[in-house]
C-alpha cells in the first residue's frame, strides 16, 4: 500500500524534514517528511482483508508539537493469476498475486474426469503433477485463502 500523510504547522503550511511513523496491523514505517511536508511510504500490508486502521504518529520537535491521527483503511483480497502448461500427462501452474509476485505454500488442485490431485506452489508461486492422461482437458483450480488470495481457475490441456 501506498501511504502519505502531511504534516502541518498551526498555520497549515508544511513541516518539512520531520520522522513520522505510519502504521497498519502487522507493519510500521518511520518516513520524514519532504519539502512539502508529506510522509510517503510504500508498505506491505500484511492484515487480513477488511476494515482496520492505518495511523501516524509525530513524536514533536522542537517548536512543533506531537500530534497523532488514526482513519480508517480497507484491506482487500489480493487478485491472483494463474496459468498452466500442459505436456505428456503433466501439468505445471503458476499462481502469481495481481502484482506478478509469486504465492508460495498454497495448494493448486488438478481435476481430469474424476482423478484429482493436488501440489504446493513453490516459492516460484509453480506447482507441478503429473501422471495424468496426455492431450486432456485439465481443470486447474486454486481455493483462495480467506482474508488474503482471490480464488481463481482456468482450463489447460496435459
């Protein structure tokens, strides 16, 4: 997540070169401030999806008082992407999260008439079976993971 609060002064106008510290459950950052008074940071979210929220704290300074705010911030699920290639009875899918990173350690489900098997992805986000009976259709399916991953599914060939 992208966040950037502004400091301000009595009179409104920008308090440049000051540390505040911005958080969200599971995560903190200690940025200062630029010319323009704003704090920018970009932080991995690691909350659960839903409502919580984001603060920023400024421990004062000086001639400039402390000064604390807190405002609500949404959580969304993460889109993910999948896709499969197919060859000689196996199968290999890549789950990757909607910025092309890898989701490692979750289970991708194959389904060929009513055989299924299942593998973990890698750190890659890459899960591979084999075994399957070549040149059929495949259903590839990841389940989400609540409050985290989007579920997702294609089609693919062995």
């Amino acid at each position: 997540a992208k966040l950037a609060v502004k400091l301000a002064d009595s009179a409104g106008k920008p308090v440049a070169g000051q540390k505040v510290t911005l958080a969200l459950p599971g995560t903190t950052a200690t940025v200062t401030t630029g010319t323009d008074g704003v704090a920018r940071v970009a932080m991995t979210v690691r909350a659960t999806a839903g409502a919580t929220t984001m603060t920023a704290a400024f421990a004062g300074a000086g001639a400039f008082d402390k000064s604390a705010l807190s405002v609500p911030f949404t959580v969304a699920v993460e889109k993910t992407v999948l896709s499969a290639k197919g060859a000689k009875g196996a199968v290999t899918a890549t789950l990757l999260d909607d910025d092309k990173k890898a989701v490692a350690g979750q289970t991708v489900t194959f389904a060929q008439g009513s055989v299924k098997k299942t593998a973990k992805t890698d750190a890659k986000g890459v899960a591979k079976v084999s075994g399957l009976k070549p040149g059929q259709a495949v259903k590839v399916t990841y389940a989400g993971l609540a409050g985290k991953y989007a579920a997702t599914s294609l089609n693919a060939r062995s």
